[in-house]
C-alpha cells in the first residue's frame, strides 16, 4: 500500500465516522401516516366530535328559548343548593356495577335524598389521557386531561349516564359535571395538530420551530414523546417572535418554578410530507396542553361549545363546572420575556362565552376562580351564574388550630365591603383538590379595616399559613402541597384531627365524637348561610388521608409531587360492596372511615349524616340559601363568630359559629344590623333555633338577644320581624357587583377584635 493510498483509506474513515456523528446529533424523524390512521385520530377527536354535536344544534330552536346574557345566581341556587362531589375515581360500587351504575342505582338516590342532597356533581368522566398510536393511555390528572367529548368506558356508558340523569330527578336532583377549559389531554386532537392536519394547530398554543433552530430544542427520541423547553432557550424564542414569553407553572411538581412552561414534540411528518417540530404551553402538567382561545380557526373554544352541547341537550345535564378559567389566556409582555397567562382581559371574555353557552342551552355554570373580590366581579358580571368560596375556606378551618375567628370574619366582612354577596358562591367541604392557603384575597388586601382597627393582609396570610405549616401540615399523615407549600392534602377529618391533636388512626370513641362535632361545626360554617352548600362523599364517612406510599404511582403521574391523592381515598357510600378495599375503577385504596356508611349513619340519630339531615332539612325549611348577608358583627369572645343574615320573608336568622372548646353566650343587637332596625320590630320575639326545633331566647325591648352556643358547635337562630314586608324575589342573587356594600359590626359594647 502506497503512502497515498494509506492517507487516502484514513480520509475515509474519518468521514465516516463524522458522518456517524453527525446523524446520530439529528433528531430521528417518524414516518409519515396512513390516511386511515389520520382518518382514525379524527374521528377521535374532541374538535371532530364537537363539530357533530353542533350540526344537532345549528339552527334549531333549541338555542334561542333562555335569556343568556345575565348571569342567575338565584335561579341556580333555587334550583339545587346542597350538592355531592363524589370523585369518579374514589368510587367504590356494587360487584359488577359501573361508577354510572351506582349514581343511577335507586337505592344510592334514596339515601341521598334522606340526607337532603339536591344535586351530584360528577367530576369530569370524559375519557383522558393521551393516545399511542391506536391505543388510549391513562389520564395523567385524574381525567382533567380529556381527549374526548365521550364517556370514558370505565366509567360506564352514555345511556347509563342519562339513566342517572333521570333516577336524580325522580329523586328531585340534579345532575353537574366539568368543563376544562384550559388544555387537553395528548390525545387525538394533539396528534393531528403536530401532523399539521386541517385547523388543529390552531386548537393549541403551539408554535412550530424552524429546523435551523432545532438545536435549541430538547431532543426527544420517542414519538409520542415531549421534553421541557429550557428556559433560556424559551426566551431566545420569545426575543425571536415564536413564542410570547416564559411563564410561572401552576403545577405542583416540585421543579416546577424551574420550568418555561413550554414544552417540545420530536420531529413529525405531517400530513403534507414535511417534518415539523413544535414548542406547545401547558401551564400545569407537560401532559396538558394548552387551548388557544383567540386562533382565527376558534377550533379551541369549538372543542369546549360542543362538549358543552353534548352534556346540556345531549346529557340532560344541568350544570357545568368551568376548571381553572382565569389560566386562560397568555399575553406577551413587551418588556419582559415572561407572558402574562393570569387574569387576563381575554380570559374574562373566554368565561362569559362558556357562560353564554350554558345558559342559552338551559343550563347553569359555576367556576373554580380564585381571585380578590374586586375581580371576581369583573368575571361575575356577565360570565358563570356561581362561583368557588374560596374567600372563607381556609378562614373556616384556621381557627380550629387557634381558637380565633378572626381571619374568618375579615374574609366575610372583605366581601360586604366589596358588594360580594355570599349567596353567589358554592361552600364547599372537602373536594378532589388540595385545601388550598393561597389566601390570594389577603394578599390584594393591604389594609383591612374592621370594627375600627386595620389589619395588614399580607402579613396575616404570612401568619396564618406558618400557622398551618406547623401544626396540620406537620401531621405525618398529612401533606404540604405545592413548592410553595400554600396548600395541605388531606381530608376535612384529617384536618380537623391534627388540628385538634387528636390521632385519627387509634381515636378513641370520644375522640371520633369530638372530631364529628368539629366536623358539623364547619358543615354549619358553610350551609347555614346563602348560597350552594356542597359536601364531599369523603366528608360524609368521615374519611382520612391514605398512605402515600399506596398511591405512589398516582402522585409521580404526569410529572410529580401530586399529593392530593392522599385526600381521593376509596369510599362505599351506600355499603355497595363491603368487602372491597379500593375504589372500582383506579384501584384506589379505601380510606379509612370515621363514620361509616351512610345508610348505616342513617339508622343512628346521633351519627354525622343523621345531625347533617336535621341541619339541611331546617335550612330548607328556612330558605337560609336565599338570604341576603348582612353583617360579620365582634362578638366579645374571640372563639365566636357571628354571621347575620335577612330571610326572603324578611325575618333575621343569625348563625353562631363556636370554635372554642366551652360554652359561651354572646349578645346580638339586632337594630344595628344595616341600614338599622327599628326595636319595636324584633322586641319580644322568640328566638327559634332552627336545627334544634325549639325556641332559645327572647329579644329584649332593646332589640338584643343573648346567643348561647355549646363548644365546638353552631347553631342558627331565625327571628320574625313585626310590620316587615316579605320580599319578592330571593336576595342571594343579582350580580355580585350590585349587592348592597354592608359593613360588619352590629354587636353590643366590643372594640377592636375580641
């Protein structure tokens, strides 16, 4: 071999090898799809399936025989105002029952309907998830990541879902279920948009990349893979004009303030031969999507019109739950690389259109909105009939661990003051989320002034939530939630139990009793005031947090750190299946229980449903949903709050919240509740305590009644008025905005907070 020859060999060598290495730095690109798997994938879409859902509707009457433009607070609240949250994926049923065939089961109504529950609020069902090639794969959120307009098989089917719709109203009850507005799952819809098929990437906030600037990208080998967006690269992206900035993850993956909030496809070959890769938002899991709300296709808010036809005339539903709307637009910020995706203009309007909707079908909708008073307003104005109290959630169980009301009657006397009537909201018990501590009203809240003093919002949140963090966030079996830990997963009987310093798992017999009496003080708190009172199924046996460690692969899902799967324990309301020990369709573990079935609670006058039967059959009785709230008065004893209320027959009813472990006695005056009342129309009226069925007091010719309240209870006390003219109409509706701006003290001889 020459000299030449052996320089020559060695050229070729090294260029293969650079070769080598310069295929294996490219991404691999998939092969292009077969126009029956294209086909496929449409036909499995929520866009596809919202479009067939229209042209039932498009130019049908059915569209135009409601008034749609205002929200109807009163109507919906008139409607149904105690609901069950009964998580689809916690649900334990009869052997060989679907989770719809148990809602729909005659037996499951009647012990409900006992109890006094006018409403079941379903969760979503739809089915969730994402989609390998032809197969479905589990939802990475607990179904808050729909990929259909269907219900998911294993929950049932379509036909079991109307026969449920039905048996409910044999039963007097209405059904609801979920809209999500904000993403998807990474399903068929998200397939055919990294395929660039028809007008499905207008459906996502998705942006194609040029492939010279693929090197800022993540690779990602798997083709129904996706990798997170550096942050550095995102605003190299945003600087170029493709993306519109960074944004804060609201997910609680613990790296999640690390996060762009943008992530990246592999390379695909759409349907036109060419390789693409995109960059897509999701503002919680990587697993979900986010809708483009304002893309001239609209395929994102068609997706939403149509699911929201199909639960309202399709379904018989009655009303939607609108997840996480105020997420629902993203605006670029001129002067910072970071968007700005919460409480934007736009999402108003994307919320009064899902509103528009309902409403025009004959349905109603509420919405989880956690924002200051002063925005709710602008949401409430013309967009869902209800909305979440998140304003006193919190402020309701903080004084269990400090005996101090205070924090509940400034939330209460916050939302009088800003024309916030508690008639429009939903109070709830335990949900499928986290018990949150964001306390966001605080923090917009620089000075709050009450009974003549200011209070510090901030600071009081900082206080309150150091205050959680230490005693019922450092429960072992309780979990901070969030990288902020702002939130605690567990149950309301978990709660209350380590606040208490009580340990729920070997209690005691008094212990039990002495969580259930804490438990129905805050079921009072909630339902004996306007509004929509909603209890859990796991509020209804008494349910504790499981084992993380049973739960584990639910936590880890999608991405990681989702600890309320420690609150979704499996629960057997009706004693369906006594044998089972997890839940019929995730396997979830069944949670210990405090109660025990409802239908066995029913036989025992003493248990947690029975004193809950008796409680809500006297709100009913006393129409306490339809009041109007009137003021959060001092009470002179810190463990007490008071809240004042006027009856559609303009009588007073005044709902005493005792926090405390002894007995106390307060004194109301009734004339100083706004705009004044005028002595001779209450002196010598008999106090009636409503729940207790019997008079307790007598008002004194100076309009003042003495409240006397048992420790660690509530009562509430209806008062006639003389010479009263009974209203009309119901006082808790209207828009917010509207509602009489009443301050909070009417209670003799206290200054300052007592």
């Amino acid at each position: 071999m020459t000299k030449i020859e052996f320089h020559y060999r060695l050229l070729r060598v090294a260029l293969f090898f650079m070769l080598c290495f310069a295929v294996a730095g490219q991404q691999h690109s998939f092969a292009q799809d077969s126009p029956d798997y294209i086909q496929f994938l449409e036909q499995n879409s929520m866009l596809f399936q919202s479009d067939q859902e229209a042209s039932t509707i498009s130019g049908e009457g059915v569209q135009w025989r409601q008034h749609y433009e205002d929200p109807e607070p009163a109507q919906f609240v008139q409607k149904a105002s105690v609901w069950l949250l009964y998580y689809p994926g916690s649900v334990i049923t009869k052997p060989n029952q679907s989770v719809l065939g148990l809602w729909g089961d005659t037996q499951f109504w009647d012990a409900m309907k006992e109890v006094g529950i006018t409403a079941i609020h379903t969760n979503p069902i739809q089915r969730a998830g994402g989609m390998q090639g032809k197969d479905f794969t589990p939802t990475t959120d607990g179904w808050f990541d729909r990929i259909s307009l269907e219900v998911d098989p294993a929950f049932g089917t379509e036909d079991e879902y109307k026969q449920m719709v039905k048996v409910a109203q044999d039963h007097g009850a209405i059904v609801g279920s979920d809209l999500v507005p904000l993403h998807t799952g990474l399903g068929a819809d998200f397939l055919l948009a990294e395929r660039a098929y028809k007008q499905y990437p207008g459906m996502y906030t998705m942006v194609e990349i040029p492939q010279n600037l693929w090197n800022l990208l993540p690779k990602v080998s798997a083709e129904s893979g996706h990798d997170l967006v550096p942050v550095d690269a995102a605003v190299q992206l945003k600087n170029m004009g493709f993306i519109p900035g960074t944004i804060h993850s609201a997910d609680a993956d613990p790296n999640a303030n690390t996060w762009s909030g943008w992530s990246a496809t592999p390379p695909v070959v759409g349907v036109d031969g060419k390789t693409r890769r995109w960059v897509y938002l999701h503002v919680f899991k990587p697993t979900q999507p986010t809708l483009n709300w304002l893309d001239p296709s609209l395929a994102g808010p068609r997706s939403q019109f149509g699911d929201a036809a199909r639960h309202i005339v399709g379904r018989g539903t009655t009303f939607l739950r609108l997840d996480a709307v105020p997420f629902t637009a993203i605006d670029p910020d001129t002067n910072d690389a970071m968007a700005q995706t919460y409480l934007q203009p736009a999402s108003v309007d994307n919320g009064n259109d899902l509103a528009y909707i309902a409403r025009k079908l004959g349905g109603f909708t509420y919405q989880e909105l956690f924002v200051p008073p002063e925005q709710l307003k602008i949401y409430t104005k013309n967009g869902p009939d209800l909305s979440y109290d998140f304003f006193t959630r919190a402020q309701n169980l903080v004084p269990l661990i400090t005996g101090d009301v205070l924090a509940l009657r400034l939330a209460h006397s916050v939302l009088l003051q800003k024309g916030v009537q508690a008639g429009t909201l939903v109070h709830d018990l335990q949900n499928h989320d986290e018990i949150t501590f964001q306390l966001i009203d605080l923090d917009a809240e620089p000075t709050i002034t009450l009974d003549g003093q200011n209070y510090d919002g901030p600071q009081l949140k900082q206080q309150i939530l150091q205050q959680m963090q230490s005693t019922v966030g450092a429960a072992p079996y309780n979990k901070l939630y969030r990288p902020q830990k702002d939130g605690i997963a567990t149950t309301f009987a978990g709660f209350i139990a380590a606040a208490l310093k009580i340990d729920p798992y070997h209690a005691t017999p008094d212990q039990v009793a002495t969580i259930q009496r804490a438990h129905l003080l805050l079921a009072a708190a909630n339902a004996m005031q306007p509004g929509v009172f909603a209890i859990s199924a796991w509020d209804l046996v008494g349910a504790l947090p499981i084992p993380a460690d049973s739960v584990s692969n639910l936590v880890n899902s999608g991405s990681g750190g989702d600890w309320r799967w420690i609150n979704r324990g499996a629960v057997d309301l009706i004693n369906a299946n006594p044998s089972a020990t997890k839940s019929t369709v995730l396997g979830v573990p069944k949670a210990q229980e405090l109660y025990g079935p409802v239908t066995d609670q029913l036989k025992d006058p003493n248990s947690f449903a029975s004193k809950l039967k008796v409680m809500l059959a006297a709100r009913k009785q006393y129409k306490i949903d339809q009041g109007t709230m009137n003021a959060v008065p001092p009470t002179g004893n810190k463990a007490v709050a008071v809240l004042e209320m006027t009856l559609p027959d303009n009588s007073f009813a005044i709902t005493v919240l005792n926090y405390g472990p002894d007995a106390a006695s307060v004194q109301v005056d009734l004339t100083q509740i706004p705009p004044g009342i005028p002595a001779m129309q209450v002196a010598g009226q008999t106090a009636q305590d409503i729940v207790a069925n019997q008079g307790d007091g007598t008002v004194g010719g100076d309009g003042k009644l003495t409240v006397n309240v048992d420790g660690l209870s509530g009562k509430t006390l209806v008062v006639p008025r003389q010479g009263a003219t009974p209203s009309t109409t119901s006082t808790s509706g209207g828009n917010p905005s509207t509602a009489p701006p009443i301050a909070g003290s009417s209670v003799v001889g206290s200054t300052g907070h007592n």
